[in-house]
C-alpha cells in the first residue's frame, strides 16, 4: 500500500517593511515563512520609494518562491498570522501607510483566483516594480496566468521609469 504525499504547491510572496529595522523585520519574516513551507528562492533587498500620498520613509523590498503543501486560503491566513506576529494591525493603519512588515501573495502555481478574500495572481503585481523587481531576480521565467508575459517582460514594460527601485 502506496500513501500519497500532498502536492507540493509554488507560491510567490512579496516582502515590505518601512518601519523600524527593516532588515530584520524581512529576515524575521523569511524565517516564519520556512515555518509554513520551504522557502527556495530569496530575493536581494530592494529599497525603494513609497507609493501612494501618505509621507513616510523609504521601503525595504524582497521577494520569496516558497514551496508548501498549504492552500491558497491557508496561505493567506498564514501570511496575515505573520504580519500580526511582527506588530502590524490592518484594522487600525491607513491602507498603503507604513508599516513594519507588508506580505503580498502574488501567485500560487499559476492558478487564477477570485475570492471574497483573495485574487490570484495579485491584482496589482503588473503595476508594482517594488515586485517585479525582486520577482524577475528569483523568478526570471515566472508566467503571469492571465497575460501569459513572464515577470521580465512585465518589468520591462513598466511605464514608471521614475519609480526608483534600488538593489541593495
């Protein structure tokens, strides 16, 4: 008798922190993600500007492959535990305002999704060169699900040339 293991998935998560040591809180994030699955690929750190009105300091910017056999609500559940662990309350800070860890769940096995609670892939991975950046780094071929570009392609077509994006 032959017991079958649970797939394996492949998610991206994307990585922010601009408050505090914003290195250690990505550090510290990367290791509680390896708590939910294996993380195979990290991306360099990428400081850049932020986005939207509010003023605030500079973000710290990575990107993940992470392997796991949760699912994709599982996942996102896991991913809002970890922000919560590292102090952020999503209830009670301004939408796109600091904060000293940010989790985006940009994609899980090319899968397209559309729940109350979640959109596979990230409804605003094509716009974002704070992601792309770190994600064409670890995921060069990575295929968005929908327009069928790779995260190179996206990057490169990119109209925000003056979003600075800095590799550190």
């Amino acid at each position: 008798m032959t017991t079958q293991l649970p797939q394996l998935a492949t998610a991206y998560i994307a990585l922010g922190s601009n408050i505090g040591d914003r290195e250690e809180h990505l550090r510290s994030a990367i290791t509680a993600l390896n708590q939910i699955g294996n993380v195979t690929e990290i991306s360099s750190f990428y400081e850049t500007e932020p986005v939207g009105a509010i003023p605030q300091p500079d973000f710290l910017n990575a990107a993940v492959q992470l392997q796991t056999q949760q699912k994709p609500e599982e996942l996102l559940s896991a991913l809002l535990r970890i922000e919560q662990q590292h102090g952020r309350d999503r209830t009670a800070s301004p939408p796109k305002g600091p904060r000293k860890l940010d989790l985006d769940f940009l994609s899980y096995d090319g899968i397209v999704l559309e729940t109350p609670t979640l959109t596979l892939p990230h409804p605003a991975l094509e716009q974002r060169r704070f992601v792309l950046a770190p994600l064409a780094e670890i995921a060069p071929e990575w295929q968005h699900p929908v327009s069928g570009k790779t995260s190179t392609q996206l990057l490169k077509e990119l109209t925000d040339k003056d979003s600075a994006v800095r590799r550190i």
